[in-house]
C-alpha cells in the first residue's frame, strides 16, 4: 500500500551571513531563468559578471541584522511549521527549500527513507509567478524524474482566494493592526512586467482593466491580479474603507519596469500626504525573512520616517500561528485525499 508524505517548499536562504555563503546562494537564485528570464548568456553576464561582483556583501550586512541564534527566520520558522503540523497529520512533514539546503531533493529523499512513495507538495506561496509557484514545480519534478522516478507528487496550487486563507490572514492581521492607523500598506514582492505577459495564456493582459475583471481565464496566472484579489478579500472581512488602504510592490532589481507602484517610493511620500500613522504587511509571504524583516521593517520604516511620517507599524507574517497551521493541514489533506481517489 502506497504511503503518503507532505513536504512544504520555502524560497530558501544562505547557510549563514559570510559573503562566501551569500554570494553561492545568490548565484543560484539570480542564475534560475524564472527569475531572470534572460538567455543563458546574458543572465550570467549580468549576474556573475555585475551582481555577483557586488552585491553579495551587502546582503552580507542585511541578512547579519534578522539572523538570530537559530539561524535564518525564513528557514527555522517554515521548520516550527513543519513541527507544528507534524503534530496535527498522521503522514510524515519534511522542509525542502528552492534554493539551497534543505533542498528539494534532500526533502523528498527524507521523505522516501520513511517509505513515502506519493508525495502532496505545498508551494508556500499565495499568489502564483513564474518566479516563485513555477519554479518551485518545475525543480521538483526535475528532482522527481532525476532521482525518485517511482515516487508521485500532488502539487497544492496558490491558495490567494480560499476562504479559509483570507480569513487567517484578516484575522491575523485585525489583531495586530493599530487602534489609531490612516493608512494600512499592502507590500507584495515585486516581479517585472514582463513576467505577468509571459504567465498570461490568452496573450491580452495589458496590466490594467484585466487584473480588475471578475472573471478572466489569465487570472489563475496573474500574480498581479492575485495581488489585488487577497488585498479586495481582506480589506472586505475587516470592514476597512477603500480609501484607507493601498497596494505597492517591492524588492524591484535592475533597470527594467517593474510592477508599480513602488514601496520605497510610497513610503518616502506618504508623510506629506498627511499620512503619519502607517500599518503594513506583507502577504506575498507567509513567513518573515529577509524582505519584510530588513527591507520592510527596517529600511522601510527609516523611509517613511524620512519623509515625514511618524508611526511606522509592521504587521508579522503568518509565520507559525495555529490558525495558520490549520489552514495547512487543511490544504495538505485536501491533496491527500485526492491520491485516494485516483
């Protein structure tokens, strides 16, 4: 009888803050077509031969102001969340990261060490991009074929409209939001323009009227879209006026046209228009890590601060919290009774 197993994707993070470490880690993120979705030779042009040369060092400095005792917030917290669930599932829970270790592959041999020949994997992303659910599906299933041939996997697709994931977040977010707010900031991780056209199967995205239509076959494919849909789902179950929030994406690299508008530039222009008290969250994560603990709550803040605000409030990722726990388990179950069925 076939035995079942979860293994919960992350995006991963270097083995520690040296600059050796990050930069190998960096490498391998920046040199993945999916996120720089340039020719081979131009992609290591730009990041091996510019990037590399670079920036590594002051990742170095970033990652050193969020790593804590236990290492690396993105990797220890998907690890609590691993712990947590394994309490509530009767079926073996492994950790694989896209990047770096734990990887995919040392996720999923762990996995078969304990006899699981199918295999549930949970992408931990909300919205889908290429950079972030694609990636993720198309690494495992080279790992798959490479390596466990005779092992099936179920893929849990992005879950930014289920009910029970707005609800958590909203809930997540009524709790830790301020009593006295004029603004609550919707941060998603930015990605290039370019990526939404390449995702859009119908060829008609144009980055505006689509992304707001109730129904349109590119929407399962639109990050965009996607990003805007969790914000309208959660703005409605907290009952907050439209004029009281907004939606920016941040994290851009390069010279390209990125999606707008921008976080930094938002945030450095609130002040003067009169916004001084400022919550912000971050749901294109569902664990804190270096863009929402460095980025956002840190050079974030100073950002907002510099431009004349005077409350800067970050709101946590869901991280480990129990209600989330459950809507994993939920979604895991979901996909495991789908094995059954087959």
């Amino acid at each position: 009888m076939a035995k079942k197993g979860i293994l919960l994707v992350n995006l991963g993070s270097p083995r520690s803050t040296k600059v050796a470490d990050v930069k190998e880690y960096l490498d391998e993120f920046l040199m993945d077509e999916k996120v720089i979705d340039f020719r081979w030779f131009f992609r290591a042009l730009l990041v091996r031969g510019i990037i590399l040369n670079t920036r590594p060092k002051k990742s170095a400095a970033a990652y050193e102001t969020v790593w804590t005792d236990e290492g690396s917030p993105l990797i220890f917290i998907t690890e609590r969340i691993k712990k947590k669930l394994q309490k509530i599932v009767d079926v073996p829970v492994e950790i694989g990261m896209r990047y770096a270790e734990p990887s995919i592959e040392t996720g999923m041999r762990k996995l078969t060490e304990q006899g699981v020949t199918e295999i549930v994997l949970f992408p931990l992303y909300p919205q889908y991009a290429m950079s972030t659910t694609e990636t993720v599906i198309e690494k495992a299933d080279e790992v798959r074929k490479k390596h466990f041939p005779d092992i099936k996997v179920n893929y849990i697709q992005p879950f930014y409209n289920r009910e029970i994931y707005i609800d958590c977040l909203a809930e997540s977010i009524r709790e830790k939001l301020p009593e006295n707010f004029d603004a609550l900031q919707f941060s998603y991780h930015g990605v290039p323009e370019r990526h939404i056209y390449k995702t859009d199967p119908t060829n008609t995205c144009n980055l505006n009227d689509c992304c707001s239509r109730d129904e349109n076959p590119s929407h399962q494919f639109c990050y965009r879209h996607q990003c805007f849909k969790v914000t309208e789902k959660v703005i409605a179950k907290l009952g907050l006026p439209k004029e009281k929030v907004m939606v920016t994406f941040q994290s851009r690299l390069g010279s390209d046209k990125w999606m707008e508008p921008y976080t930094d530039e938002t945030l450095e222009g609130l002040g003067k228009k009169g916004i001084k008290n400022l919550a912000i969250v971050c749901p294109a994560f569902v664990s804190d890590c270096l863009e929402t603990l460095e980025e956002i709550s840190v050079e974030g803040k100073e950002q907002f601060e510099h431009g004349g605000g005077e409350n800067f409030h970050y709101i946590p990722c869901l991280n480990d919290e129990d209600r989330w726990i459950e809507v994993v388990k939920t979604l895991c179950e979901e996909k495991l009774h789908e094995f059954y069925l087959v």
